[in-house]
C-alpha cells in the first residue's frame, strides 16, 4: 500500500507534537488500553494500579498510564457516543502506526488491545441486573462506520435486522476480537449482541416532554433473533465503533458493559457505582492473569 504524508489538516498535532484532542505522546501509553465513556471512571480504574506515570487531562479525555500487577496499562475517557470514540481510535492509532516527525504512516504496524469497560440497558426481561455482558457483535446505528471501509463482518444479519424492525434505516455489523474475547471466561461474562444507538433518549426508548413514536420498536428488537437463534442483549452507545473501527485499523476490542437498567421491565440497578467497581477489578484481573 501507498504511504502518503499526511497534511497538517489531515494529522493535526499540537506544538509540543501530540496528538491534537489526546494530548498525548507516542510514549504516553501502553498497547493495552482501556476505554471507559465517563471521564471519573479513569481514576477508579487507575486507583488500583501499582503505579502512575501519567497523568493528562484535555476537554473529555483523561488519559492515566500505569502498571496493574506489573502490567502496563492505559485508561482513557472516551466520553459519550461514537462521534468520541472515531477521535479516541484514530489518534491513539496515529500515535503507533505513523511517524508523526515525518506525518508518514509507518511500514510496520502495532496492533492495540482495547477493552471497553462500560453501563448499558438490557433488553431481555430475563437478563439480572448486575451481569456482566460481552458484547459478541453490536448493530451500529450511528452512521459512524458507513463513512469508512467495507467490514469483514458478515453484514447480513443488519440487513435482516432492517427488514425485521422497518422503520429505521440500515444499520452496520461489527464483531468483538475472538482472541481477546477469551481472555473473559464465560462462566462470568455472558456473551451477547448489543445495539449501539445515536442518542440516549428516545432512540433507546425513553420519551420526557416530547414523545417518542418509535417507542413500541424495542420490543421488536427484542424479538429479533439472529441466524444462531441468539437474541439482542442490550442497549448503549460506543461499541459498533469501536469493533468496527478496531477491525478496519487492525486493532482487537472487545466491549464488557455492567448491565445497569433492564428497559423491558423498567427496573434500575440499587448500587450502580458497586456494580461498576466489581466489574472494573475482575476485569483488570483477566488482564493479568
């Protein structure tokens, strides 16, 4: 493949040569990289690292780099939606793939491990609160992944999904890294197929003071069954671009979101921040282990 330079429009960096919305250096993080959407969530992830080397802050993305039982390891804040996680991936990209001095890419590549350690909503009625879900594939329907290159994942359970649904438009496919999935036992993190969708309101179902006329579809989203038979699991709104950005940069990803809400029955989880730091140490755990 051509290599290009790239243009200052193309690789905006800061003065001090780093990545311009990260603030970060190529030596800043480690190829094991965890992603969480709320920028508090950093520290109660890094708090229980042995040591912290770094520590930087810039608009929504905190980025802290330590070690977890000898392992080095980088947290980073992604923010809300997958506007923020197309910034996060590219960039962290840049910074082991291109020669930023020279804004060439390079002639070998780095692939990244990124773990998403998230909130979602459930929904199946017969999912607990609390569990630990894996998200095996998402169904994006946030556009993001249309602006980019065709996936390797088999697109059409979306166009299935699609037909099924009728009143929305097409949505992508994108799969978690089977490799890195395996690190995650299932007898603690249940495997299942997440909707990441552009809104938190009325396109998960939710209506306040304006009324949400598609409301009645998520019961059809939960009626969907795949090509194996498996249902939708669950609601949220990063993972279908973060596996489909991660597959096409040649990245593994895999999305664990603690499942908070259950939108079929109206329930919501009593302890919420327990739930997440339960999740956040078994999962720094298999990291290591």
């Amino acid at each position: 493949m051509k290599r290009n330079m790239l243009g200052p429009s193309e690789l905006i960096l800061n003065s001090d040569g780093s990545v311009y919305h990260l603030n970060l250096l190529p030596e800043d993080i480690s190829t094991t990289i965890i992603t969480v959407g709320d920028p508090h969530r950093v520290g109660e992830v890094s708090k229980h690292f042995d040591a912290i080397e770094l520590v930087r802050e810039n608009r929504e993305f905190v980025t802290h780099t330590g070690t977890y039982k000898g392992k080095r390891i980088t947290v980073i804040s992604t923010g809300i939606g997958t506007d923020n996680v197309d910034i996060v991936l590219n960039e962290l990209d840049a910074l082991v793939n291109i020669d930023l001095n020279a804004r060439m890419p390079k002639s070998e590549l780095t692939s990244l491990d990124f773990v998403r350690i998230g909130t979602s909503g459930a929904l199946q009625s017969d999912i607990p609160l609390g569990t630990w879900l894996l998200s095996s594939s998402a169904f994006g329907y946030d556009d993001l992944l249309h602006f980019y290159s065709e996936l390797n994942t088999s697109q059409e359970a979306a166009e299935d999904l699609q037909k099924y649904i009728g009143r929305l438009p097409l949505p992508y496919r994108a799969a978690a890294s089977t490799s890195l999935s395996e690190v995650f036992p299932e007898t603690d993190y249940k495997r299942g197929h997440t909707l990441t969708m552009p809104g938190f309101y009325a396109p998960q179902g939710r209506a306040l003071r304006i009324g949400n006329p598609t409301a009645d579809i998520f019961h059809k989203f939960a009626e969907f069954e795949l090509e194996d038979g498996s249902r939708l699991t669950n609601l949220e709104m990063e993972t279908a671009g973060l596996y489909g950005l991660a597959e096409l940069l040649g990245h593994r990803a895999v999305s664990i979101s603690v499942l908070l809400a259950n939108r079929m029955n109206g329930e919501f989880h009593d302890d919420p921040k327990g739930a997440m730091e339960n999740l956040i140490l078994h999962t720094l755990n298999c990291l290591v282990s």
